[in-house]
C-alpha cells in the first residue's frame, strides 16, 4: 500500500517532518510518499494561505507522475482543499484535521485543538463544523507561534502546555495537535498533561490504510462525483 502524504505548504523541510511521522505512524507494507507543492505560501496562516494552498495541492496531486497510490492523506489542519481532491482523484482521501477529530471524539466526551496563530482558530472551527465533528469541540486555542516557528522544539513545547491548560479549563478531555508541523510533539507533552494527545497525522494514516484494506473509497453519488469535464485553466504558463 501506497500513501502520498501531502503538505499545504511550499517548505520542503516541513514536509520532511510530516512524512517522518506518517512514516512511524505507518504499519508495516505501507510505504509513505510525501508530495510538496511546486508554489503557493511557504507557511499556512489564514484565509488567504489556504485557499491559496488548496489549489497548489489540488494542481499537485494533478500534476503528479510518480508511483501509484492508494489513499491521500492531506496534512493541512483546517486548511481548505479536501472536497476538491475527493473529487479530483480515485482513492480515500483523508484530511488530519477530521481524522485527529473523529478518534479525539472516541477517546473522551469533549476534545479542544491546540494550534498555532489565533488567526487560524476560526478556520479550524469551520473546518470542524463542515466534517460533522464541531459540536464536541471544546476550544480551539493558540500558542501565538507560527507555523515556522514550530521548528525550535523547547519553545514549542513551552507554549503548546501553556494553550493546553486554558483548553483543559474549556472542558477539553482530549487534546489535539492543530498543526501538522506538531508532529512529534504528542509524546513530550501527553505524560506531563495527563490528557490523551492526538496526532492528526498519525491519524489520517491509520484510517487511510483501514479505509483501503476494507476496500472503502471515496462515493461518488452526488457531492464528491468526478468534475464536470470542460476546460479548466490551471496556471499562467
């Protein structure tokens, strides 16, 4: 089984992280593919950046010449896009913002995100409300980090324990990583919290290759049928 793991941003290193997680995430006969856009934001960081991203990965994923694939796990949290690959390509796609949700829901009544800006939580918020997981939301609550920040371990740490004790207080039971630049954070912090942590990268994977090894795919009766042909431009050449 293939998985092509596809950042939202143009950050090749971040792309690197994630596929270190997905790859540990991964069990064994799953080989992990990470898919870097060719432009677009260098980091993900508000309405602008993801709409913005969601194309660039949707022309990527298009674009793409390598191996076959069997499912796409889309790490972007809470970024847009993943309605437009479901109908783009011909396997499971799964998005880490409503994976990490949906096990964060069979792990406690309440969970809250803990992210990066405060400027993405209303993002996050909506992404929320549209997978159908929103209403067992918490909070979505904010390091003040960006997203290219996450890269110095110690701070992140400090300000990721520091945002969970006000989603603690919110009612949160479970926390998740808002952030897939968060991956490799879970086990730093979930013994100190004492709450369970989730990985929404960890999580996309996992469901993805349950999702293929039941056969299951995207339907294609209604929302999430093929586009309708015509001629689409996709960039200035």
């Amino acid at each position: 089984m293939r998985i092509i793991v596809t950042n939202c941003n143009t950050t090749q290193e971040m792309t690197e992280e994630i596929v270190r997680g997905a790859r540990a995430a991964a069990g064994p006969g799953t080989a992990v593919t990470g898919l870097t856009p060719g432009w677009g934001p260098e980091s993900a960081e508000g309405w602008l950046d993801s709409y913005l991203s969601a194309a660039a990965v949707m022309d990527a994923l298009r674009t793409y010449d390598g191996p076959p694939y069997d499912a796409v796990v889309m790490a972007g949290f809470g970024e847009h896009g993943r309605e437009g690959v479901r109908e783009l390509v011909d396997v499971p796609v799964v998005d880490i913002t409503e994976a990490a949700a949906h096990l964060a829901c069979l792990l406690g009544r309440r969970y809250a995100v803990v992210t990066t800006l405060e400027r993405s939580c209303g993002q996050i918020e909506d992404s929320l409300e549209l997978a159908g997981v929103g209403r067992n939301c918490a909070a979505v609550v904010g390091t003040g980090l960006g997203v290219l920040d996450l890269a110095d371990t110690g701070r992140t740490q400090t300000a990721f324990l520091a945002a969970a004790e006000r989603a603690r207080e919110a009612g949160a039971e479970v926390l998740v990583l808002g952030c897939a630049g968060m991956t490799g954070l879970r086990g730093a912090v979930e013994d100190k919290l004492g709450l369970p942590v989730v990985d929404g990268v960890g999580a996309a994977v996992k469901l993805a290759e349950g999702l293929v090894g039941l056969g299951l795919s995207t339907s294609r009766a209604g929302s999430f049928a093929k586009p309708v042909p015509k001629r689409r431009v996709w960039q200035a050449r």
